[in-house]
C-alpha cells in the first residue's frame, strides 16, 4: 500500500516521540525469537506514546530479521493507520482496543509462545504454583474467551478479563498470550515470563501434582515484589 503521511498534523514534539518509539518497538520484537516465542511472522509488539493518542506497531507479514524503525507503523487508537508504508499486524484492533480502555498500559504484546499457547488451547489457567508466578502475576495467569480476529471482541476479552486480575497476562483460549505493561518492554518482559512458568509448571505437572501456594503467601510475594524488591 502507499505511504499514509499523516504526521505532518503533529508537532515537533510528538514526531520525535515517534521515531524514538519506533526504535524502541522495532529492538524489542528482536526479543521475541531471542526467547523463542514466535515462528516465522507471527507475533508483535505494540507501544503507546505519551505525547498523542497513538501507538507503533509492527506491520503485518514481514519477517523479524526484515524489520526496521523505518518499517514500523503508526496508529490512532482506533486501529487506523496513520503513518507507514505497511499494513499495520492483523492483531492492531486488539492493541487499540486495549489502550482506548486501560490507561494504565503502554505496551502491548502478543505471542504464540509453545507452552503458554498450549494452556490457552487447554482452555486452562496456570495455577500459582511458583514464587516467581506469585511475584510476576500476583496468581494464576487467566483465560480470557474465544474471540476472532477482525474486530473488538480480542480487545473487549483481554480488557474484561484482564481488568480483574492482578496479572499482566492473558491465555486468550484456542489462540495464545497478550502480555501487557507500563510501556513495550514490560510488556515483553511478561511475555518471556509468562512462557517460563506455563513450561514449568507442565512439566511439574507430569511428575505429579504440583503444590498451591496459599493466597495469603501470594500477597505478600506480590507486594514485596512489585513496591519493594529492586527499589
């Protein structure tokens, strides 16, 4: 498609946020086949700037080891494309979504991550069993419902399901995880972690049972974690 050449509608200011944003998401999608959470074009990362209701995002059908600041795409916060010279991912309606209704988050993330995906098929929570489940996600991480692409009904199902729980992940059922956070990098972030205790967590099952922690025990791991640990 042709380059839509909005920015010229913007300041100074909200231009340089977005070439900055663009470097940013453009580095952060490398660590996605760092970590092994995605195959061939599958997957994306999504950031929200601060100065104006936009977010950059990765276009849809190419490549991680093609992709550039350049080649990132810019959107309003109803999924339309802004500025780029790429169709924006087809997972953009859900991102949009998620940032019209949760003003606390400014970045986004989905995978098709093995383990984590493997639970969502199962329809499955991951149940706390780990210090580190108790620290990241502060419980289980949830299922949210079946939902297609092509509108809101991804978005509404993370929003929903996401608005009630402590973690920043979400199993969307029959599809994958949506991770998301205080900008794109803790977004990722809870993408890498979501994998590690969905694969530990089936593995510990296939010895037997594994061992709730109690959930006054949760509370406390998640305070001391998330307001003490690294401050």
């Amino acid at each position: 498609m042709s380059a839509v050449t909005g920015l010229s509608a913007y300041t100074a200011e909200v231009q340089a946020e977005i070439a900055e944003v663009r470097e940013t998401v453009a580095r952060l999608h490398a660590e996605l086949p760092r970590w092994e959470l995605v195959v061939w074009t599958a997957g994306n990362v999504s950031q929200r700037l601060t100065s104006a209701p936009l977010f950059v995002i990765k276009p849809s059908g190419v490549t991680y080891d093609e992709l550039t600041a350049e080649s990132m795409v810019v959107c309003d916060l109803d999924g339309n494309l802004v500025d780029g010279t790429r169709n924006p991912s087809s997972d953009t309606a859900a991102h949009a979504y998620v940032y019209r209704n949760m003003d606390r988050v400014g970045g986004v993330v989905h995978t098709h991550s093995t383990y984590a995906t493997a639970w969502a098929a199962r329809a499955e929570p991951v149940p706390c069993v780990l210090t580190m489940m108790a620290d990241e996600f502060g419980g289980d991480v949830p299922v949210g419902p079946f939902a297609l692409i092509g509108d809101d009904s991804i978005g509404k199902g993370i929003v929903d399901t996401l608005s009630t729980s402590r973690s920043p992940a979400v199993l969307m059922r029959n599809h994958g995880p949506f991770t998301i956070g205080k900008n794109a990098k803790a977004a990722v972030k809870a993408a890498v972690m979501v994998e590690e205790v969905a694969r530990t967590v089936h593995i510990s099952r296939q010895l037997g049972e594994p061992t709730r922690i109690p959930q006054e025990q949760i509370d406390s791991l998640y305070d001391r974690y998330q307001n003490v640990y690294g401050r």
